[in-house]
C-alpha cells in the first residue's frame, strides 16, 4: 500500500526577478513501512522534496498524497491537523523546545493532541526507555549530547505512531558513531512500529542501513540504484 | 492550558533579563496606575468635600435671566440676579425626596470703601442667615477672632485670606470689634509692619449690581475673622454678612421692607393684593417710594423681622441626599420650579462654581493622559522587546509549528508569557499601589496652595482608593497586556516551519 504518492511535482523558488525551480517534475510512491533514503548533492532538491512530503513547503505545481489525502489544497489548520497526526520530523538541528525536559519534550504532540497527560507519559516513557535515554528523562536538552538529543528527536517524531517520519540529514551534525547508532535506532523503531522512514542524506555510509534509495538531480529523480 | 502555562512560565525564567524589564515596567505602571487612580478618585472626594459640602451643595438655583452658569467667581465680579420668589420656590424644594437640605443665599460683589484710602477694594458678599448657614455647612470655617455672630445680628465675618490681601493693597487690617491684632494671625507683609499696623474694625461696603442703581454704602461692624477649612485661597474671597444687610447694601428688597411696607390693608390700596411687586413700579410706584423711605431706616436699625425669607436673594444652594441620582434629580427640580413658575433655574455645583469645577476636570484629565501615556510607553516597550523574543525564537516556534502545534497555541503562549508577566508584575505594582495609597494619607502631607488642594482631595494629600477603582486598575492592566501582546502574537504567529529550517 502506497502511503505517499507524487505526481509531476514542481516546486519554484522566486529569486528577485528569476524563478530558480527545485523540483521539476518529480514522480515517487512510497510504501508503507519503507526505510527509504534520498541521496543527491547538495542544492539537488531532496530536502525541498521532504519539506512538501512534510507539508512544511506547498508545491507550486503537481499532485502530493499522504495517506491518500491530496495535501496541495489544505488550509493551514487542516495542515497542521496532518502534520500533527500523520508525519513525525526529525530535524538536522535537533530542535528540541529548551524549557522542557526529555519526557516533556517526547509527550509534546500528544498534549497537542489534547491526549491526557497520564496516557501521554506513559508513551513518553515507553519511547524514552526504547531510544535508551531512561537514565535521562528529566534532563533539559542543554544537559544533553548531540546524539543523545537526536535520539529525544526520533522518540518524539515517533510517538504518535504516526504514519511517516520524515528525517533531514539527521547525522550531519553527528560524529560517525553517534550517527551510525541514530540510523540503527531508526531502523529498530522502522522495524518496530512499521513506521515508514523517509531520510535524506549525501553520507555515502548511511545508504547501507535504507531498503531503498532515491537519487536526485537538479530536481528530478533519476534512477533508482538497487537498494542494500 | 497547563502546556502553555508550563512553557510560557518556563521561559520567562529562561529570559530573565528581558522578563526583568518588561516586570519594571508593568510593576512601574499598574503602581502609577494604582496610585493615579487613587488621586483622581481622593480628588473627586475631595472636591466635594470642599467645594459640595463645604462651600454651595450639590446644586445652584438661580434666576432664569442669569446668563452665565457660573456663579462663584465670574469674570470682573459680573453681578448674579435677584431671585425674589423664594417663597414659592421653598415649597417646590420641601416637596423633593432626594433634597437633603437648602439655602437660599445672597452672592454679589461690592466695593470695600476706606476714608484711608483713595482707591476702593473689592470683596465678594455671600449674604446669609448666619444660623441656617451653620447647619448648612456646619464645618467649612473656623473663626480665628472675634466670634459668630448671634442669630439676626447685622454682621461681618471676614476671611482670613481677604484681610491680607486687603492689607497688602490699601494698609488697613481689619480686627473684630473689641478685639486688637493677633501676632499669629498677621500676614507676612502685616507682621513686618506689626507696630504701626492701622486698625479697623468696621468695613464700608458699596454693593454692586448691574441694573440697580440704588446700591448703598453701610458700615459693618467686623464681627469675626474666619478662615476656611480647605481652599482658603479661593473661598477666602468671600466675606459672610447677615442677609438683611446684604440686602440693604445691594439695594435689594429687605424682608423689613417687605413686611413694613405692604401691610394687609395697604396692599387693597396699593392694589398689591397679588403679591405682585412689578406693579409697585408702575403708577404707584411713587407712593411706595415714598413710603419706604420712612420704615426703612427704622427696619435697619432695629432687630431682623423673624422672616427673613420675604426679600431677594440671589442663589439658593442645595445638598442631596447620598446616594440620589444626580442627574434625575436635576431634571426633575427643573420640571417642578418651571411648573411652580418660580423663575429659577436647576444648575450643577461643578457648571455653577466655575473654574473651579473647570480645574478639577482638566487636572483629572491630565492625570488621566499621564497614566495613559505612561502605559502608552509601556506597551511600546513591552511589544518591541516581545517581539524580538518572537524572532529571536523563530526556530523554536517553528519547530513548534512543524510538529503540529497550532497558531492559536503558538499565540496562547506569547499571551501566556505576558498575562503571567502582568500578574506577577502588574499584581505587586497594584499591591504596592494600594499600600501606598493607604499609606500617603497617615504622612498628612500638607500644602497651602489652592490648586494642590484640589489635587490632594483635602488640606492633605488624600488619595482614595476603592474596590472599584482597584477593579478598574486590573481591567486597565489586563487590557494593557492584551494589547502589548498582540503585534508579538502575530510576529509569533507568522512564524513558519519553513522559516525555522530556513534559520538553521
């Protein structure tokens, strides 16, 4: 089953008086459960493609589904509604909210969700002994290390079971190791909640743990290589 | 809710500098607020202490011709009306509910004449029953020297304040009769002449009145000097003398004249049975004239008839009572003295006292703008220095927004941020504000300047605060926070998912 569903995408940036187009016409289905990674150089286009999966950035032409909703045409409440229910992030940055601990951090959604607080922590602390941050629950982000925040990252984006979690480079800011355990835990979590991952990346060792890979190029996507 | 308030709480100590700043200045003008608040209302208590109670009542009747409302200190001492029809007006006043008490009074200007002096001064006349106006305004003065004077005397009572300027111009202080100079009570100007002060114990007063040209000029014995309780500056221009003689001095009808000179039996001659005193000025007007020459002198010299209320006054002043509607009842005294046909008209204290009413309103005014500019000021701070935290944090809220939160959320917890600042703030400059304002009349801050007084609410500065002026600080704080809070929710608001990925 097709959990996402692209068609004729463009995407076109306005730059004083030129139109610099990122995506030129992109077509893709994904499948649930994947653990996909888009590859490309940099400026190629991957990260406009998840910012429109992730309904962060509208398309300015084509056809976007998730979970068999057309998201071209929402408002930004329906929007939100789908970001918030359907689509966990996981950002390059790790942006955490500073003033919340871990627990709090990872609950966050839910209490968005209007989920009572109780069931909310029972999830917050079922993910947090599963990306194995027990130990630090109560921390501040601040008291963290890099990959241990990415980890906090990953527990929240997931713990709304959503449908899909889209990751940004998630180990650019990462040593090799640190990096290499972000993408295992990823992978436990994709094989766990049969989530479907969807990571871009240009670290040629990351593309070892994706079932399936997407190059991109100047906006479109070519081939696609033969997945590890 | 308790997500918002956890992280809006959070992060004001997050900031704490930024939150320190925006603290001062709420806690400066919820004080200021409190405090302003406190002055206008201590004022407005004040002002009728004063000038209501002590000086003319909650309301001025006076004649229908009289042009100008103002009656307590007109341009160049412009002479107010004669009411003659007090004794149809006593019974309309008797008949209101919401009428406490009332006072029919003399008030014009006169000249002060002095065989001393070449130049004549001048002295406002407020002629009055001396024994009705005690009960109408039981504490307005104290008499300094000399004493009151007994019921039906002819009299004058001269103000303290009167007596310096009096002195100042024309070199002559007035003491009561008997009585010599009392150090403590000489001016400043009179004390540095303290051994060849030159003494008078009786002033010549020539009435004035536009339209009469009879007005006379009579010696009155100084009876007393007295000094007002507050104000003393502006009401110290009025000298009290009995109402008979103030009648006599504007050359107005006397209750003597009209008791001596239209006896029962007379009036079937004069054709005055009516009561009609217009038509003692038409044909016969000769022969009253005439008579009134005779009794008049004799009605001066002798005792006050019994009812003094028979002869011309010029306002009558009226005290409510607490809690009447003001505006009702105005509307209604109208009604019925125009029904009555009285000649009268209704005017409130504050249009009939002048700028003295006119300076309580701006100065509340200008107290009002202060405040209001300081908060004006307030909220230009507050809204930059939230706005910045808005930008400062876009990716934060981005971050926020990208996860699923909501603009509505994203606004709940800048307003969350500001309504936690203004309380914990704005709360304690509104305590302080009332500690103050409880605590500044136990100081019995005093001054001697007329205008301050109003602005104290009293001879000391009397702030007064009540449940409701508290209420409506809180409202003006909750509406300043709302309002500070805006322009940053929008600046937080506006904030995308994109524009937070754009930052990193």
């Amino acid at each position: 089953m097709d959990i996402i569903n692209i068609k004729e995408l463009k995407k076109d940036y306005p730059l004083g008086d030129t139109i610099v187009p990122a995506l030129r016409g992109v077509d893709l289905t994904v499948a649930q459960g994947d653990f996909m990674s888009i590859i490309g150089p940099s400026g190629s286009g991957k990260t406009t493609l998840l910012n429109i999966i992730g309904c962060i950035d509208p398309a300015t032409s084509g056809s976007v589904q998730v979970g068999g909703r057309e998201i071209t045409d929402l408002t930004d409440r329906q929007i939100t509604e789908i970001r918030l229910n359907k689509i966990g992030f996981i950002f390059q940055t790790f942006n955490l909210i500073p003033v919340l601990d871990v627990l709090e951090n990872i609950e966050f959604p839910l209490l968005l969700m209007k989920r009572s607080p109780a069931e909310a922590r029972k999830r917050a602390e079922q993910l947090v002994e599963e990306v194995g941050l027990k130990d630090y629950a109560v921390h501040r982000p601040s008291e963290l290390s890099g990959g241990q925040r990415q980890r906090v990252a990953i527990a929240r984006a997931l713990v709304t079971k959503p449908d899909i979690v889209l990751a940004d480079e998630p180990t650019a800011n990462l040593d090799s190791v640190t990096g290499a355990s972000i993408l295992e835990l990823m992978k436990k979590m994709n094989e766990l909640e049969n989530t479907t991952f969807i990571f871009s990346t240009h670290d040629a060792n990351v593309l070892k743990y994706a079932c399936r890979i997407v190059k991109i190029k100047d906006g479109l996507i070519e081939k696609e290589p033969v997945a590890a | 809710m308790k997500l918002i308030a956890t992280i809006a709480w959070r992060n004001i100590l997050r900031h704490k500098g930024k939150s320190l700043v925006i603290g001062i200045i709420l806690f400066t003008g919820a004080f200021l607020m409190t405090l302003g608040n406190g002055v206008i209302s201590g004022m407005a208590r004040g002002i009728e202490k004063n000038i209501i109670e002590g000086f003319m009542g909650d309301i001025a009747l006076i004649s229908t011709a009289q042009k100008s409302d103002n009656i307590l200190l007109n341009l160049m001492g412009a002479s107010i009306e004669p009411i003659n029809t007090y004794k149809k007006i006593k019974p309309v006043l008797a008949a209101q509910p919401f009428i406490k008490s009332f006072l029919p009074v003399g008030k014009n200007l006169s000249m002060v004449l002095d065989e001393r002096s070449d130049t004549p001064g001048f002295a406002y006349l407020i002629g009055v029953d001396f024994a009705e106006y005690r009960k109408m305004f039981p504490d307005n003065f104290t008499v300094i020297e000399g004493s009151y004077p007994a019921p039906g005397e002819r009299a004058l009572l001269f103000p303290d304040f009167a007596r310096g300027e009096f002195y100042r111009y024309y070199n002559v202080w007035f003491v009561p009769e008997g009585g010599g100079a009392v150090k403590a009570n000489l001016s400043k100007e009179a004390l540095a002449d303290a051994d060849h002060l030159i003494l008078s114990s009786s002033a010549v007063l020539l009435g004035m009145s536009s339209g009469i040209n009879t007005t006379n000029d009579i010696r009155f014995p100084v009876r007393g000097v007295i000094k007002y309780r507050a104000l003393n500056q502006i009401f110290g221009h009025f000298c009290l003398v009995d109402i008979e003689a103030y009648r006599d001095c504007l050359g107005y009808f006397t209750a003597a004249d009209m008791a001596a000179q239209v006896p029962k039996e007379e009036k079937k001659l004069l054709g005055l049975e009516g009561g009609d005193l217009d038509s003692m000025f038409g044909e016969e007007a000769m022969v009253v004239a005439d008579y009134k020459k005779a009794p008049k002198k004799i009605a001066a010299e002798k005792a006050v008839p019994s009812d003094t209320e028979d002869g011309t006054y010029n306002v009558v002043f009226i005290r409510l009572v607490p809690g009447a509607g003001y505006d009702a009842a105005l509307e209604k005294l109208n009604r019925d003295l125009a029904a009555a046909g009285t000649g009268v008209k209704a005017v409130p204290w504050n249009k009939a006292s002048g700028p003295i009413g006119g300076m309580a309103v701006i100065i509340k005014g200008a107290l009002f703008v202060f405040v209001m500019l300081l908060f004006s000021v307030a909220i230009i701070i507050i809204v930059n220095t939230l706005s910045m935290a808005a930008m400062e944090r876009a990716s934060e809220i981005g971050m926020m927004r990208a996860i699923g939160a909501h603009k509505t959320f994203i606004a709940g917890m800048f307003l969350g941020e500001t309504a936690i600042l203004s309380a914990a703030f704005g709360g304690g400059g509104i305590i302080a504000g009332v500690i103050a304002v409880r605590v500044i009349p136990l100081l019995r801050i005093t001054t001697a300047n007329d205008m301050l007084q109003i602005l104290y609410g009293g001879n000391y500065f009397n702030p007064l605060l009540s449940v409701t002026g508290i209420l409506l600080t809180v409202l003006q704080l909750a509406l300043v926070t709302v309002i500070a809070a805006v322009y940053p929710m929008r600046v937080a608001t506006g904030i995308t998912p994109l524009d937070a990925i754009s930052r990193d």
